[in-house]
C-alpha cells in the first residue's frame, strides 16, 4: 500500500520485503506509519504479502528500514 523499498528473495522462493522508507525530499505515502518487513512465498499459487511481527521492545516508531538482505547458515 505504501511502496515497498527492497526485496531479497532467498532460493527455497521466500521473499522479504522491507517497506515504509521515509527520506528527505522523497513522498511519503504513509507518513504517520513505522517501517515494516514482509514475508512472502513465491511458490504458492496466490503468493501474498504477510507482514511479520516485531519483537516486543524495538523502538518501532523510529523503524525506517532501507534495504534487506539475508544471511543464511
């Protein structure tokens, strides 16, 4: 709904999206709303966007996320 900012796709089809960038000079779409990441599965036949809760404690309201990556062991 407001744009999403990076992806990175890992080999099993999982996507994460990170979303909600706000930059000086850049339009906001969501102004008053925090950053978020989300997760989808490429492999299902109707993939969709499903947002991933944040662990209790992390300062959302100043989560600006640029960009994403994964690292996987």
């Amino acid at each position: 709904e407001a744009g999403s900012e990076d992806i990175d796709i890992l080999s099993n089809g999982l996507a994460f999206i990170s979303s909600g960038l706000k930059y000086p000079g850049v339009k906001s779409f969501a102004p008053d709303k925090p950053g978020e990441i989300f997760l989808m599965d490429l492999k299902e036949d109707n993939p969709r966007a499903v947002e991933l809760r944040i662990s209790r404690g992390f300062d959302l309201a100043s989560f600006n996320p640029h960009g994403i990556s994964t690292y996987v062991d």
